[in-house]
C-alpha cells in the first residue's frame, strides 16, 4: 500500500481521506503492524485506482484465516483480534469466547448432526482458539450479558455444566470479563432470539454481529449500531449487578456438581 500511494503522489491524510479510519491506523497497516480490513481495502482500491487488487488479497487472507468457521463468521473472527472492546448479549447459548470444550462440543453436534468427526473436532478447536483473545491481560475489554436460563437449563451433563460455569467464574475473577445475569422476568422479548455482538476498535467504526444457527450477518451502519447499542444498555441496566451475577452463577455450578440443581 505505501508502494501504491506514494507511485500516486499521495500522503496518508490524502489516503485516508473519506474513509472512517484514521492517519495512524493506516500507517500501522503500511509498517505490517496490522491487517487491512476489507471496508479500508475497497476505499484504497477506489482511491488508488489499483482495480481490486487490494481487496482480493483481503479475501485472500479471509479464506487462509477461515479455517473451520463458516465463511459469515471469519470476518467476526479477524475483527476480534483487533477489538478495543467486545459487549455481548446472549439468550439462548453460551457464547462462543465463554465455551469450554463439552459445551462447544454439545452445540456443534446439536447444530452439524451430520458432520464427520474430524469436521465436529475442526469445529471445536476453531472456537476454542478464540478465546485466546483471554491471554492478553487487559485487551479486549469483554463484557457480556447472559440470559438467566442460560445458568438453569443446561444443555450438557450436571457436571460439566458445572466445569462451564466454573470456567466463566474463573474469568470473572482474573477481571478478565464482566458478567451480568439478566432475570428471567427481564426486558428479554424484542431481543430473546437475537444475539448481539458489538466491537469497538481504536481507529474503526464499531461494528454489530448478530446470526441464528446457520447465517450471520455483521451490521456496519453508524446509526443502526447506535440503536442495536442502546437496546443493549437496556438489558445491561435490568440485569444483576456484575458481583450478584457472580455469586449466581457459582452458587449454580455447586448445585450442579452435587446434583442439586433443579434445573
């Protein structure tokens, strides 16, 4: 890219003028401090008349990167990684950044019943690899918002129910995420099936994710970001306090693990 801008007598500020991303964002991709997004590859194709070239390589990367994840989600799981701050809300699943390895084993088997082994195996180990954002002690930020029947119904055996709840407990105490349990009495019914994933960066727009079982879609619109958000402040402002939240979900993974649970 600097190669390209400087053969076309161009500044950074020039390059990154109309696009959402700042002047040291850029220079970051020029240095290979960071990759380029397919949103940044588009404009410096338009303003660099370069053809396409710049976001075919992106694709390029994409499809690399992929691995076993659905080609809706690797754009989610590139982003991630350079993700300031990550907000979720989940109803009906533990997220993905919070599966351990039944958990995930039990959604994907639930959702791919016809996958081979080794497909199911790719599958898991690919979600499991996420949560490697967890080993850098401060970034990204991550909040996350649970829907109450989450903790009461499981979907795998009492005690690994109890190794899942144990495993979040575990990453609310390193201070590593933020917990809230929304109540089952909560403002849930506009957004009981939608599970919302929003990324804030540094030198990006914030974008929104949200799928069911077998379709994503990631929302970039400045305006319905901000909307989605606000409906997500809602739910943060009914649900349990992060320290009641807390103590719910470990007082549950002692039920399920002495099999008292009524779940």
């Amino acid at each position: 890219m600097r190669f390209k801008r400087e053969e076309a007598g161009l500044t950074l500020e020039r390059l990154a003028d109309g696009s959402f991303f700042g002047i040291t964002y850029l220079s970051e991709i020029e240095h290979g401090h960071r990759r380029m997004p397919v949103e940044l590859a588009q404009h410096v194709d338009r303003v660099l008349g370069t053809d396409g070239f710049f976001q075919r390589r992106c694709e390029d990367v994409r499809k690399a990167r992929q691995g076993a994840h659905a080609a809706y989600f690797a754009g989610v799981t590139e982003a991630e990684t350079r993700a300031r701050a990550i907000s979720e809300w989940s109803g009906t699943l533990i997220p993905g950044l919070l599966q351990t390895r039944t958990y995930a084993q039990a959604v994907v088997r639930s959702a791919h019943s016809l996958d081979t082994p080794e497909e199911v195996e790719a599958k898991i180990d690919g979600r499991l690899r996420r949560a490697g954002l967890f080993d850098d002690p401060k970034k990204p930020e991550y909040w996350v918002i649970l829907h109450e029947s989450l903790v009461d119904q499981s979907i795998v055996t009492p005690v690994e129910m109890a190794e899942q709840l144990d495993h979040i407990a575990a990453l609310v105490q390193r201070g590593r995420v933020v917990t809230q349990i929304l109540p089952w009495n909560g403002p849930t019914r506009a957004l009981a099936e939608l599970p919302l994933f929003f990324m804030d960066f540094d030198d990006e727009p914030p974008l929104l994710y949200t799928e069911g079982p077998y379709h994503g879609q990631t929302i970039d619109d400045p305006t319905l970001v901000m909307r989605y958000r606000k409906a997500y402040d809602r739910l943060r402002a009914a649900a349990l306090p992060p320290e009641a939240s807390l103590t719910r979900i470990e007082r549950a993974a002692e039920e399920y693990r002495h099999g008292q649970h009524p779940s």
